[in-house]
C-alpha cells in the first residue's frame, strides 16, 4: 500500500464532512431521534410500539439501518423480553426492504456494546443491519483501504420510505 499513489486513497464522499466538521453532534441522537416527530429529519423508516427503525447517517455501506428501542439502555440484558423479539424482527423487516431495494445479497447484523467493541452510542444499545453485496471488498476496500458508497443518504431513504409502504412490517413477520 506504501507504493500506490495519495488518490487511490481518497475518493469524494461529502456527507462525511458532515461527521468530522459537527463538533456539536448530538451524543443522544438516537434518543432524539425516538423522541422526535420529524422522521425525515431524523432518517427514521418505521416507528413500532417500543422501537424504530433508521438509516445510519454516517454510513461506511449504503442502506446501513440500525433498529433501535425507544427507551434508552445501555446493555443488552436491560432491555425487556417483547423490546427484544422487535428489535429483532426489525432486523428481519430490514433485511427484507434492503433485498428488494439496494439488492443486497447478504448482511452483517450484530451489536457493539461499550465503545471499547466500537459503539458510537454506547449508551443507547441498537442493532445495526449492514448490507453486503459480491465483491464489495474488492481492489478499493483491500488495497485502497477504501469504501465506495454509491447512493446518496436522501435518495435511498426516499426509496426505502417507499418500500415501507409497499410492504408492511406485518405482512414480513407474518409471512
């Protein structure tokens, strides 16, 4: 990797300026975002009785969701027997909305407890739904230590909001 050159490296992804520049980011967005009306705003795809689902603002893959409890917790062992099942099957509704609209072919789902294990929000516990495609860690991600992201934040959730629409929560769990 020493001997490619400084642009191999970089490649234009402007919301990220937005993570780095934000020096009064909210450290409760999650909760702000469960507290708030304005879904948009917040990039939230669905609210359920004790959780929601939303986009990851400062994605590293395009369509990272994450689904979140309402109630704010910092540990997986807090949180209660029906938040659990949902969360979970916010899981499945995601996988589910993400097949159908970005094509995903697989996932990376799973929690970061602490900020040692990587947690952004370490004390508001969340499950993040990644979606993965073939061959996206190809020559960018591997010798370019560098992810591509082909889809803006807005275009997609507007897609994704769609998709909700189409296909309930319901029918998917149902099913």
């Amino acid at each position: 990797m020493e001997n490619l050159p400084n642009v191999w490296k970089n490649l234009w992804a402007p919301w990220r300026i937005e993570y780095f520049q934000h020096k009064d980011r909210d450290p409760d967005f999650l909760l702000t975002a469960a507290q708030s009306s304005d879904d948009e705003e917040h990039l939230v795809l669905l609210r359920l009785k004790s959780s929601f689902l939303i986009m990851n603002r400062y994605p590293y893959t395009a369509g990272h969701l994450m689904a979140v409890p309402y109630r704010k917790c910092a540990d997986l062992h807090e949180l209660a027997g029906p938040e659990r099942l949902e969360l979970l099957n916010l899981a499945i509704y995601a996988e589910e909305l993400l097949r159908r609209v970005s094509k995903a072919q697989g996932f990376n789902i799973g929690w970061n407890i602490g900020s040692s294990a990587g947690a952004g929000a370490e004390n508001h516990v969340h499950l993040h739904i990644v979606p993965r495609w073939a061959g996206d860690h190809n020559f960018m991600t591997v010798l370019g230590e560098t992810r591509i992201i082909p889809e803006g934040l807005r275009p997609l959730y507007q897609k994704l909001r769609a998709a909700v629409a189409e296909r309930t929560y319901e029918q998917v769990i149902s099913d």
